[in-house]
C-alpha cells in the first residue's frame, strides 16, 4: 500500500484545489475594492473596517453561533444518548426509530421548514431565538446518529464484556472502554450539525420572527440587491479563525506535548479545545445578544417594527431616527414580496409599517389586512408630488391607506460597445443575434408584462387567449437568454456579462455610475410603472411612532439623502430639487416625463386564482 | 450495556413525535385537504403535469449522477486520507471539511463568479490561448455546484468506516495470496459499506430536493422538483399544492430508504458472520 505515493499526494493536490478554489475567490473578493462582485477595482481593507460598523452583520454573526453551538451540543447529547439506547433494542423497534431519525434528514429542507412553522403557529410559539433553536436541534440530530450508528455496528464488544468480567461497573466500562472508542464518531457527529446549523438557510427562514437573522438569512436577503462585501470580510476572517484554531490545537507546543501519546488521546483533545474556544466565542455572544433580543419585544410601547425590500433604505436615516425620537427601531428585510405576504398574513410576525408595492397593497387591502394612515397627523407628506397620489389611487382609490415611497419603470439596460442597433423595442430581447446575451427578470408579472406588451396586450389581461400567446412568445425566447435573474441582473451588467437585461429603473442610475458603457430605455410599445408605499398593517400598535417615522422619511432632506444612497426615483418632489446633480435632477431615466410616455400601466391585483394561474404559466416557461 | 440504557432513548424520542411525526402529519393534513377541509387527492396528482413530472426526473437524474460522481472522488480520497493520516488524522480529515465552514449560499455563488463568460476559469482558458468553457447556467453547473456542495457528506462516513478497518485483515488478505485490487473489492470494500451507504444518503438527499443550487447556478432556466415546491409556498402560498407535491417526493425518499435499509441489513448479516469466525 505504499506504492503510488506520488499519485496519492496528486490526488490530494487536486481534491484541495476543487474544494478551495470558491474560497479563494471570496476571500479576494474581500479586499476587492468595487462593491461590484465582476469587477476587480483595486486592493482595500475598507470593507473589514465597515464591517466592525455593522451591528447587523455582527448580531447576525453572534446569533449564528450561539444557535450553532447550542443546537449541536443539544443534539449530540440526545442523538448520542439515542444510539446507546438503541443497541439493547429489538432490531424491529430500533428500525422503526432509525426511519424516524431519516425523515429531517431526507425530507427537503422546506417541508421540514414549512412544517415546523406550522406546529410552531399552532402551538402559539411566538417566532424568534426559541423557535429557531428548536429546529435546529430537530434537524441536527439525524447527523449525530448517523455518524454514531455505523461506529457502533464495528464496536468490539468483545473488549466491553472482557471490562466487565475483569469487574468494572457497565457505566465505567462504557465510559473507559466504548465511548474513547465512539469518541471520533461522535466528534465527528457534533462538527457536522455544527456545521449544518452554521450552514442552514431554509428552515431558519420559515422558523425565525422579526428582527432576528442568522448569516444565511442575511446573506439570502442580501443575495436579492447584491452582497455586501463585509459579508466576504466576514467570512474570510471566521475562516482564518478556523484556520487559526486547527493550528492552535494541532501544532501549538502546549498542546503537541500532549499529544505525543496515544492517538485516541489526540482526537479528544481536539474536540475540548474547539468546545472551549466556541464556548467563549458564544458566550460573548449571548452577553451582547441579550440586548437586542430584549428590544424586539413588540409589547414594548416605545419601539416601532418596520418590514421592507432589502436595501431599501439608507440605515443611517434609522440610527438618525432613534437618535432623534428615542423610538427604538426594529428594522426587518423581506426577499420578495411573495415571501412578505402570508408571513403578515397568518399574523406569524408582527409589524408597524410594511412597504409593498401597488399590486401587493391592493391585495392586502382586499383581504382586509390593513388599517388606514391618518395623513393629518404626517404634515411632510405635502412635500410628496401630486401626481404619485393620483398613481396611487390607482390601487388605493382614496389615498388612504398608502403612502408613496418610491417609484420607477421597468425598461432595457443594454451595453453600448455589445448592441449595434438602437435600443427601443422589446422585440430585440427576441433578435437570434444577442443569443445567450440577454437577462430576463426572474418574475412572474415582470417577464408576462414583457410578452404582453410585445405583443401589444396590457400587463393585466387575464383574458387565457392573450396569456397563452406570451407563455409561447417567452418559451420561443428561452433558449437566447443567459439567465433568468432579479437583481444580479445590475452585477452582470457592470461586469459585461451579457448585452441586454430587463431591470427597474431605479438600479440605471447605480449601473451607469459603474459602468459608463451602459444606457437605460423605456421601450416604445409601453411597460410597467410601479410605486412602493408604506403601509400599516391591521394588528400595528405602534401607530403614533409610524407616523413620526412617516414624517420623518418625507423630510426633504432626508428623502434626498435617502435617494441618494437607493438610487430609486422618489415621490418627494421638493427633495428632487435638493439633488445637486443637474444630470440625475432632471434625468430621463429617474424621472421621465410620464405625459410623454402613453402606455405605462401599473400592475393591478389579479386575484389570488389568477395569480395561481399566472405562476403556473411561468413554471412552464422556465421549465421548458 | 443492560437494558435499563434503553431509557436513553427516551428523551429523543418524544423529541421525535414532538418535531418530526407531528408536523409531518399537519403536512399530510395539508396535502390531502382542500380550501374547503375535505379530502381531495387533487394535490397529489397534480405530480403528473407535464412540468412537475419534468422537474421531478430532472432532479431524479442530476442527483443520481452527483452522487456518483461524489462516490468516485470520495472512496479514494476517504481511502488515502486513511493511509496518510494514521498519525495526524483528525488534522487532515478537518482540512477537507474545512470549506463547509465557509456559508454555503456564499460559495455556491463563488462557483458563479469561477464559471461565469468573464469568471476566473474562462479568463485563465483566454490566458492560454484555450476556448473558453459555458457551462454556467447549463445542467453541468448544477451538478458541479450538488458535487461540490455535498461532497464532504460523503467523505466523512467513508473515511469513518476505512479507518476502522483493522490493518491485519488488510495484510492477511495479502498474505493469503489477494492482489491489491482483490483486496479492495473483497475486503475494504465490504468493510466499508456502512459509511458508503450513509454517505449516498447523505448526498442523494439533498441533491434531489436542492433548490438554492439550481436557482443560483442554473440562472433560473432549469427548474428542479425542489424550485417547484419552493414557489407553491413561497409564491403561490399555496401549501395544499406544495405539501400534495412534497408528499409525492417523500414516497421516492422512502423507496431510497427502503433500498438502503436493505443492503444495510445484509451487511449487518455479513460483519456478523465475520465476527462468529473470528
């Protein structure tokens, strides 16, 4: 067997380059200094000094691994305990609970998700840390048992009953001859559901309440308007404290001496040591988590919860707010708003002020779920232009329940060196020409509106006849495009990844600042206008703090610096007139002029059967 | 061991009910049920439309050749980590799991910026005067990012199970005659068994009902069985639908279980006959 060393050692080369070549890649996207993830911009370290800024970030981080570790050690005790229990078992009895312990384990991630918010809604849990902690545990100790199991079924048990006849005790036979031998299992079995609790998105996503991340739901919610590269930094430096730790236990001359002996010795040294390291790192944690997890208590009168799109809002203006009002801000994210809706709906969590936009409000004042905002009480809202209100009523018919927050127009990005022809029809999504150069959004009404407009329909027809024939025309058009996408559609554009892409308007701006070469157009045939306004939902109790952060966000030199950190168009017409920029004030692509442009529809709430149809239609075209 | 440790698994158990059987069954309530709370089968079926049926092979296919795939990298890495690593295993083997510890969302989208038309892959190809490679947004992608992804699931098992194998069956098998390739298949191959089959578990598994690693890596034009039932809740909030569909994934789960049970049955029979001659 100790031949071929050489191919072994190649191997092993190769193995490592596969495994750590995405890491590599992050870790150089950290010091990447264009925020653009295509784009290499020079060395930085900012991102690290920001990061140490970001309460967010780092509550995410701390929450991560109190949740991490807590869960694990849980699991590994009970999943452990389990195994032991289960050897003297009738093998039927010890089957049937083997096929219980599979079933988190091979069950998609979602259902389990799914069906624990489901118990945990029935049982009245209110979502947060608890929730969160208890599936994790749930969905870890399958990965204890299976890796304790298989070592159990190789355990001589010749040694273990050899121990008895020479007169120990059963515990003290277990405990100094069979569990130094499950030892490495079961380390092994913690590593992994530590791993796996650090790792999991989905069913922490169905499980967690207001206010409260871990890293992946940070991340999946970041994913959406484009990572923040304190993420990268982040990552990189919990790697290196990895990397750190190994060599600690594995090298460090105090712990070497040690480890001179027996081999076995070395495998429970290893788990103590990272036991205790994790150990001080969660307990720091649960130290400084203790605040916050006060703070999201919805029963406390001087706190306002506000649900938006992520990136959303210049995070400043909330610290500002606070600062200002003494009103503590509970600020949360939501990926799509699709995802938003039954979580406001089943009253699952509670918020103040949710920001939707035109469909969605009508559709939540249809299914009666929100309460009307008393305007009187928000005099800044002067400063919001005329003709958003009248936008507005298109889904709100008395200005009562919607405040608008920002508006665009869904259109074409295109590459100036990559396209030849002008760029004013939608029909050159469909031109053979830019084949695998063409981003589509990733959305049911965005991509249909394409189609319908194309073909010279509205956006809203339900009309079957009509939404068959842009179900075709989007099927005719898979095979030349790249990639369906939300908005990563801005990222590939900087990066001159592909010549064309559908996107909202308000990204033009921020896409054309990094990248010259790009241009933004509304095509002729017509397309989406939107607006997102602030609404309350029914069960908000914090009405009185709403309105003041109404007040505030409509201030006119708040909502300018607010424009300026989103990019997206706003409504207030008097903090449009404090843009310095003579460009961005009266640009094309940030304010068009809505008479020039005839056929703009904002979409309308088609019902949820129609919905159902839409998506359904949609499902067909992507996986044609 | 006496019988009273069975007591240990108690605490588990009601665990067990508590959250898993109960929730499973507020999904089998969900799937069998209409809007309306009585019985209907129409969620179940609903697997036989042409999309759902199509995202449902897809991911029958992608999965199986990823767990394939993750076998054929693993064993002979599980293999040699084993000889290597006698004196400093736990080191070695923590170096190839090292990179799960790097957020998974994160390094599936690495893999984007390695495979993309500017990536790091294709810029190297141009460097050399090669053709550039598209595999991004295209099936490969997938299955590269499920290999990726759950390879270390697989490794873990095997090299539990290698490195348990005592050296003098190894050497008597050589000393009675047995090349190196009889060796393996007949000896370290069986022995191993119990780690191989808990690691395709581990790897089929989620490679059939992954959702992010299609989404990220298949630019959102191939859709898996996992995307589906991901859009009925999130999309649709439809949860008859994505429980009805989610049910009929759970019966291809449990013939795999069932398959699995099997061969771990026979290789309990086999370790046992093994320990009766020792």
């Amino acid at each position: 067997m100790k031949k071929h060393r050489g191919i072994k050692m190649l191997y092993l080369i190769l193995m490592l380059i596969f495994l750590y070549a995405p890491i590599l890649t992050l870790m150089v996207l950290s010091f990447n200094a264009s925020k653009s993830r295509s784009k290499w911009g020079g060395f930085t370290l900012d991102w690290y000094i920001s990061l140490v800024e970001d309460g967010a970030i780092i509550s995410a981080f701390k929450t991560t691994l109190i949740i991490a570790f807590l869960s694990a050690f849980i699991a590994t005790i009970l999943g452990t305990a389990a195994c032991i229990g289960m050897q003297t078992m009738r093998r039927k009895f010890r089957r049937l609970i083997l096929a219980i312990t599979n079933i988190p384990m091979l069950n998609a991630d979602i259902v389990t998700g799914v069906s624990l918010m489901l118990l945990f809604i029935a049982a009245r849990m209110t979502m947060g840390f608890k929730t969160v902690l208890l599936a994790h545990i749930t969905f870890n100790i399958p990965y204890v048992i299976l890796s304790v199991m298989p070592r159990f079924k190789q355990l001589n048990r010749n040694t273990y009953e050899a121990a008895l006849d020479l007169g120990a005790s059963p515990i003290y036979a277990f405990f100094r001859v069979t569990l130094p031998d499950l030892m490495p299992a079961i380390f092994s079995g913690f590593l992994m559901s530590f791993t796996m609790s650090l790792d999991d998105f989905i069913i922490t996503h169905f499980t967690k309440g207001a206010g409260f991340d871990t890293l992946s739901t940070k991340i999946y919610s970041e994913v959406k308007k484009g990572i923040k590269p304190e993420i990268y930094a982040l990552s990189t430096l919990m790697f290196a404290a990895v990397l750190l730790l190994l060599w600690l236990v594995n090298y460090h001359p105090w712990t070497r001496r040690k480890n001179d002996g027996a081999n076995k010795k070395k495998f429970r040294a290893l788990p103590g040591a990272a036991a205790v390291i994790v150990t001080v790192l969660c307990v720091s944690g649960l130290l400084s988590g203790c605040g916050s997890s006060a703070a999201a208590d919805y029963s406390n009168p001087n706190s306002l919860f506000i649900y938006n799109a992520g990136e959303y809002i210049d995070p400043d203006l909330l610290t500002e707010f606070e600062d200002e009002t003494g009103i503590n801000v509970v600020y949360d994210e939501f990926e799509t708003l699709e995802i938003m809706y039954p979580k406001v709906e089943s009253g699952a969590a509670k918020y103040d002020l949710i920001c939707p936009s035109d469909y969605m409000i009508e559709k939540m004042k249809d299914n009666d779920l929100l309460q009307p905002i008393n305007i009187d009480n928000i005099p800044n809202l002067k400063n919001i232009g005329e003709s958003y209100w009248e936008t507005a009523r298109s889904f709100d018919p008395e200005n009562k329940y919607a405040v608008p927050y920002c508006w665009g127009t869904v259109g074409i990005l295109y590459n100036k060196t990559m396209v030849d022809e002008p760029v004013d029809s939608w029909s050159i999504l469909w031109n053979e020409k830019y084949k695998d150069q063409i981003l589509m959004q990733d959305s049911v009404r965005d991509a249909m509106m394409v189609a319908l407009k194309s073909l010279g329909y509205s956006a809203n027809t339900t009309d079957e006849k009509e939404l068959r024939e842009a179900t075709e025309l989007l099927k005719k058009q898979k095979p030349l495009v790249q990639a369906y996408v939300v908005d990563q559609v801005r990222d590939k554009m900087i990066g001159n990844e592909a010549a064309l892409g559908v996107i909202y308007s308000g990204e033009a701006i921020f896409t054309k600042r990094e990248n010259p070469d790009l241009d933004y157009v509304v095509p002729k045939e017509g397309s989406n206008i939107w607006l997102d306004c602030w609404v309350m939902p029914k069960s908000a109790k914090h009405i009185e703090n709403a309105e003041k952060f109404l007040n505030f966000l409509s201030r006119p030199d708040i909502a300018y610096r607010n424009f300026d950190y989103i990019t997206y168009s706003t409504p207030n017409t008097a903090a449009r007139e404090l843009i310095p920029d003579e460009d961005i004030r009266n640009s094309e692509i940030a304010f068009p002029d809505l008479t020039k442009m005839s056929d703009l529809e904002t979409y309308s709430f088609l019902g949820e059967k129609e919905d159902r149809y839409l998506n359904s239609l949609w499902r067909e075209v992507k996986a044609h | 061991m006496n019988k009273k440790s069975r007591l240990l698994t108690g605490p588990y158990l009601i665990w067990s009910i508590g959250f898993i059987i109960i929730p499973l069954f507020i999904v089998l309530f969900e799937a069998f049920t209409g809007d309306n709370g009585l019985f209907t089968l129409k969620y179940v079926t609903d697997i036989t439309w042409f999309v759902n049926l199509k995202s449902l092979g897809l991911s029958l296919v992608f999965s199986f050749i990823s767990t394939a795939l993750c076998l054929l990298l693993a064993y002979p890495l599980a293999m040699i980590l084993a000889e290597f690593g006698k004196g400093r295993s736990s080191i070695t083997v923590l170096v190839f799991i090292l990179p799960m510890w790097m957020n998974s969302l994160l390094r599936t989208i690495a893999w984007q910026n390695i495979l993309e038309r500017n990536g790091v892959i294709n810029g190297m190809l141009t460097a050399l005067h090669l053709p550039a490679l598209y595999i991004i947004n295209k099936p490969p992608a997938i299955v590269l990012g499920m290999v990726y992804d759950f390879l270390p699931f697989m490794v873990l098992p095997i090299y539990n199970a290698v490195s348990r194998i005592d050296r003098d069956v190894i050497n008597a098998a050589r000393d009675l005659g047995a090349n190196g390739v009889q060796t393996l298949f007949r000896v370290i191959w069986p022995m191993s068994l119990p780690g191989v089959i808990s690691g395709i578990t581990m790897v089929f598994v989620p490679s059939l009902t992954t959702f992010v690693i299609s989404d990220i890596l298949g630019g959102g034009k191939i859709l898996l069985i996992g995307n589906i039932i991901e859009q009925m809740f999130t999309q649709d909030s439809d949860w008859h639908a994505g429980s009805g569909l989610s049910v009929v994934l759970m019966i291809f789960i449990v013939i795999s279980m069932i398959i699995e049970e099997k061969y771990d049955s026979d290789q309990t029979t086999v370790t046992k006959r093994e320990r009766r001659t020792n």
